[in-house]
C-alpha cells in the first residue's frame, strides 16, 4: 500500500508543477481596459484558433 500512496503522491506533484510552470497560470486581472493592454506584449499570449482547434464535425444542409 506505501507503493500507491508514492505514485499518489508523484501525480500530485507532477500536476501541481505543471499547473505553476504553464503560461495559462498567469492571470490577468479582472477590470483591464484597451489602455492598459495596448503595447504591453499582453495581447500575444492569448491562444489562436489553430491552437485549439481538435477537428471538425461536417454538417449537411437541411
């Protein structure tokens, strides 16, 4: 049982230093306008489309 509780204890780590080295961690605050943003370099951490883009679902007409 001390195997289980280790491989536990791994996992949790190893999603607790995923969550604090990825750049989705970085937050920005609540309430920020255009003028705050603008040419801070901000605006190009934001993911694109082709980023999360998985597939697509073909619909037919009708």
């Amino acid at each position: 049982m001390r195997f289980r509780a280790f491989i536990g204890a791994v996992c949790a780590l190893g999603l607790f230093a995923v969550t604090l080295f990825s750049d989705a961690a970085q937050a920005v605050p609540k309430g920020v306008t255009y003028d705050d943003i603008v040419n801070t370099g901000l605006a190009n951490s934001c993911p694109q489309i082709e980023q999360t883009v998985r597939g697509s679902i073909s619909l037919d007409k009708g």
